[in-house]
C-alpha cells in the first residue's frame, strides 16, 4: 500500500473551531456512521428551499482505496443540484483541497445536461443567500455524460463568466478509487489539478492559468465537496464516497501539520 500523506484517525478541525478551520484533515474515522460526518456542514443547507434531502452526506463503512475497511462520507443519491459537505474558510492567497473519491453509480441521465457525481474546491460568497453553484468558484468535477475529469472557474459574480476545461479523456470508472487535488494560486489566477488512480498512477496532472483573472472574486470562504444533478433528466443521482479530505490555505502549512500528524501512522 502506498501511503500519501493523510493519516488514519485524524481529524483536524482547527484553529477557530467546528466548521470553520484553516487547516482540516478528515479521514472520517471517528465520524459517527449513518448521519452527516462530524465538523462538516451539509451543502445541501446552501440552497434555502432547494429540496435535497437532509443530511445530504452520511458516514458510511466501506473498503479503501487500499483495500482495507475504512469509514468514509458518502453522499445520498438523490437528485438534486447541491448535495456535500463543505466547511467555511478563511481567505487565503493560495489554498489546496485533495480527497479521495470513488464513483459508486452515475445518475441516469438521457440528455445531456453536464451533471456531476462530484466537484470539489471553493467558493466566495457574495453576501445573497442563493444556490452555491453560482458563486464565483474553482472547482475540479467528474462530468457525468463523458465521465471525464474537469476544471470548472467562474471568475466573478456572473455566471456566465466562466470557463471549463475538459483534463483528460481518460473516462472515470464506477466502483474505483481516484485521489485527485486542486491546487489554486488566488492571486495569478494559476491552477494546478492532480488525479492518480488507486496504485498512484498519474491520470491527470494540469497546470494552466485561468485568463481574465479577477482576483477580488477568488476571496474564497468556502470549501465542498459536492454532486448535483439536474431533475428533469434523471431519475436517480449520482452516489459518491468521499474520504481522506485535506484542506490547506499553503503547500507548506499542509506538509508541515501532516509531517507532525502522520509520524507512526498510516492512511485507512
Ligand atoms: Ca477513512
């Protein structure tokens, strides 16, 4: 087994408490089974009326991109646009957001409306109450119809002010692990996205930088993980698990606090 940095037992939800932290490592082993994972808030809660269901992320018992037993989130498979978790942030000129992921069914869509089984990464709000999936956001996603990794940025306050950047044709498979990592500079408007499979092959390893980069509106103060789908074509959702979710305003704040974490202890 390779170990890649997140450790078994630790949750670190720090410095400013519960659901809002500059440094968050969860591999969800103390998480308690069956309700929303300890310390994270359920996204669905971003949508006021946005009929998901609640929670809309629940600990699950499962198997490990190692192969062994391992305690994990998963979200509910159900239709709707804004189902996760997310934590509240401080802003931070540079933040990295890596998990690991696995696909477990894809929703059944019939026409192609580019839903997601998962995106991850952050959000500015903007002060309005409305439908995260419209906040100027980065954010890397499997996209259900091609079942290809994505990057997804809108850059300010409109919508439409967004670019999208299929990273590889490589198609995700239903059933396996993939450890995948957004690496955002808030600043240059750089973004770096990682994906290995389970035995750490590389799939994935993009660097571009976003053109037209507006700075004052990557103030990122939100942190998901997330799948969404759109109603009216499908029946059933996507099902996603998610574990070992590392969350870092700097490379070098997250190598230092896992180097102290992970002395003697592996990865479950
Ligand atoms: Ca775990």
């Amino acid at each position: 087994m390779r170990e890649r940095g997140a450790c078994a037992a630790v949750v670190v939800f720090g410095l400013l408490g519960p659901c809002r932290a500059d440094l968050i490592l969860d591999d969800f082993e103390t998480s308690t089974l069956g309700v929303l994972p300890d310390n994270w808030n359920d996204f669905a809660t971003l949508v006021p009326g946005g009929g998901g269901p609640f929670p809309s992320t629940v600990t699950i018992d499962t198997t490990g991109p190692d192969g062994q037993p391992t305690r994990a989130a998963q979200i509910v498979r159900a239709v709707s646009t804004s189902q996760g978790i997310h934590a509240d942030l401080t802003p931070a000129d540079r933040i990295t957001m890596s998990l690991d992921a696995r696909v477990d069914a894809f929703d059944d869509e019939t026409v192609v409306v580019r839903s997601w089984p998962l995106a991850f990464g952050f959000f500015q709000q903007t002060g309005a109450a409305i439908d995260p999936n419209r906040l100027p956001q980065a954010v890397v996603a499997i996209d259900t119809s091609t079942r290809r990794w994505l990057l997804y940025v809108q850059r300010s306050e409109n919508q439409a002010d967004n670019v999208l950047f299929f990273l590889s044709a490589t198609r995700v498979v239903e059933g396996q692990w993939y450890h995948a990592s957004i690496d955002v500079d808030a600043l240059s408007g750089q973004i770096r996205s990682l994906v290995t499979d389970a035995s750490g092959a590389v799939i994935i390893d993009s660097t571009r930088t976003i053109p037209q980069w507006k700075p004052q509106w990557a103030r990122y103060d939100i942190a998901a993980a997330f799948d969404g789908e759109y109603g009216v074509n499908s029946t059933l959702g996507n099902l996603t698990t998610l574990d070992n979710i590392a969350i870092t305003p700097a490379p070098g704040a997250m190598a230092m606090g896992l180097s102290v974490l992970c002395l003697g202890r592996r990865r479950r």
